[in-house]
C-alpha cells in the first residue's frame, strides 16, 4: 500500500508539474496572439488615415498649381 500511494502522489505531482509548466507557454501563446491582432488593427487604422491625408495632399496640391497658373495667366495677360 505504501508502494502504491507513493506512486499515485508522484504521478499527481509529475501531472500537476506538466500543467504548472504549459499554463505560462499558453499565456505566452495568448498574449502573443493578442498583440500580433492589435499590430494589425493598428496597422490598418494607420494605412486609412495615411490614404486619406494622401488624398486630401494630393486635392490641395491639385488646388494650389490651378490657383498659380490661374495668376500666372491673369499677370500675363495683364502686361501685354
């Protein structure tokens, strides 16, 4: 009997070892997971926000060259 519930103690203990061990590598795991998802999110929420200051740039940029050659055409025609 000795045998036995020394045998069943250390194979509880072995088996409660092999948990303790898992359970940080699958918070690890986890939280890895968690983080590449909020690269990701941030990530994409960057590239919508650089499209759209791309494209109010470019409209503003589009805006001021028709306004200078606009001048440019008004000042020629002025000195003739």
């Amino acid at each position: 009997m000795k045998i036995t519930g020394m045998v069943i103690v250390l194979l509880t203990v072995g088996a409660l070892s092999a948990v303790a061990q898992e359970s940080p590598g699958e918070q690890i795991k986890y939280g890895a997971k968690k983080t590449g998802e909020a690269i990701k999110d941030t990530a994409k929420a960057v590239g919508r926000t650089t499209k759209s200051t791309a494209k109010t740039v470019g409209r503003k940029t589009k805006e001021a060259w028709r306004e200078t050659k606009a001048k440019a055409k008004e000042v020629t025609e002025e000195k003739q």
